[in-house]
C-alpha cells in the first residue's frame, strides 16, 4: 500500500468513526506505512478492519501522534484469512494530556504479532490497550506492548484475555517501563486466559521496570479452564452443555467488549465472538 498519511486538524472533533480497510489477497506481500497525526484539541475514532483472501503476508507499520489535550479512540477488527502471516508494528506517541485508547480483537491469521510501543511524552497522558485474541487449530497469536511513562502524571492500561482450543498458542509480553522522573505514574497490566484443550499453549511474560520511587504499578495473569461449578450450575437449570459453555466465554470476553463506547462498532466486536463459537 505505500504510505498513508492522514491528519486531523487542531481542535477538530470527528463525531462519526473514520473506517481504515486494509485488504490482502492470495500471493500477495503486503508491506506499507500508516502515519496518523492528530494535532492539539483533537478527538477522532479509528475502526480499523484488516482482512483478506489467501494465502499472503501482510505486514503494516502505523505511527500515530496524539498532541497535546486531543484523543485518539483506536478499534482493529482482525478478520484476515486463516492461511495468512500478518505482522503489525504500532507506535504510539502521546503528548501532554493526550489520550489514547485502543481495543483489538486478535486471532483469525494462521501466524500473526502484533506489537505496540507507546511513548508517553507528555505530563498526565494516558494510554488504554485492551483486547482479545479467539485461537484455534494451529493458529498463533503474539501480542507485544512496551508502555513507556517518561514524564509525570501518566497513566497506563493493559488487559488482554485469550481463548484457545484445539492447538492453538497465544503469546503476551506486556511491559511498564517507569523513567526516574516520571513520579506519580499508574501502571496496571492483566492477562486473563483460557484453555478449551489440554494441547492448547499460552506463554506471558509480564514486565515492570521502574526508576521512580512514587508510582502505583502493578501486573497479573491467570491462565485456565472452564470452570465446572457455573457450568454445572447453568446445565441444572435446563440449559445444554454447548449454550452453557458459550454464555460462560460470552461473560468471560464482556469485559473488553464493553470498552468499545461507539455501538455499532461493539455491535461488529459481538458478532466475531458469537460467529467464533458457532
């Protein structure tokens, strides 16, 4: 694709979702550029949807710089081809009181990574990341985040959840990074995740690396199956095997959902998960 260059105005506030659709086909090596930039004042809503047909390699670089007091609210809809290889490198840049918010919804290439570097630049930025990756057969899905808080005030989120089946292998390397002058920092980082087959593999690395000695940080993961008591719970009250294992992955997944503020675009978020589960 090249580069795109796109820029929102100072102050500029878009109401409605600008929609990026980066289609791959069979054969293809699918290799551009992304530069966004949204200046002072600005509030903008990205839905990015990456699919395709085939067999191909789709590799994109997005650089996104969010100036002072704007807002960035970031939604990627993976629906590319199983026999696809989609690597993506997203850098993001945050300036004083920019905010940044971003919800993924990972797991439909055969191999894919997904790596995100946020540089928090600006006293009192904020960063949001949350997303979920639904694996099966030999899929493999790699998301990598390095949250760099520079200056003071900052605050970071990361909370990703993974399903898995069959022999499928997810991957979370999540890491805070707190510089010396970056006091009164809000780190927090969750991975929850959970197995559907004993062939299934999640690997998390969790990271905390501070210098300032006035933050609040913390990171967590869980990883596991089902667990029987609800299940056990809903098929006593009438409902079959199957329904009650889909609404406990609907709950499990509800929380990330949720993050989506536009409904049309949690509406598109939903309907991946269910189409997943039939």
């Amino acid at each position: 694709i090249g580069t795109l260059h796109i820029v929102i105005p100072k102050n500029t506030k878009v109401e409605l979702p600008i929609d990026l659709i980066l289609n791959g086909q069979r054969g293809q090596e699918l290799v551009g550029v992304v530069n966004i930039d949204v200046e002072a004042g600005a509030q903008i809503i990205f839905v990015e949807q990456q699919k395709g047909v085939g067999a191909y390699w789709k590799n994109i670089t997005f650089n996104i710089n969010v100036a002072e007091n704007a807002a960035y609210r970031h939604y990627r809809l993976c629906e590319e081809d199983p026999s696809a290889v989609v690597t993506t490198y997203t850098n993001i840049t945050l300036a004083r009181n920019a905010r940044y918010n971003m919800v993924t919804m990972n797991g439909c290439a055969g191999f894919s990574r997904s790596e995100y570097h946020v540089d928090m630049t600006g006293e009192g930025a904020e960063a949001d990341l949350s997303g979920v990756a639904l694996l099966r057969g030999k899929q493999h899905a790699d998301t990598t985040i390095v949250v760099n808080h520079m200056e003071p005030y900052g605050r970071s989120s990361q909370f990703f959840k993974h399903i898995l089946e069959d022999q499928s292998r997810g991957v979370f390397q999540g890491k805070i990074h707190v510089f010396k002058d970056a006091q009164k920092t809000n780190g927090y980082q969750l991975s929850n995740n959970l197995l559907l087959s004993p062939l299934a593999e999640m690997d998390v690395k969790p990271e905390l690396e501070i210098y300032a000695d006035d933050v609040k940080c913390s990171h967590g993961s869980t990883t596991g199956q089902l667990d029987e008591t609800p299940m056990f719970y809903l098929m006593s009250r009438g409902i079959s095997q199957e329904d009650a294992r889909r609404l406990l992955i609907e709950a499990f997944l509800v929380e990330i959902v949720d993050n989506i503020t536009i409904e049309s675009v949690r509406t598109i978020f939903s309907e991946r998960v269910r189409l997943w589960l039939t």
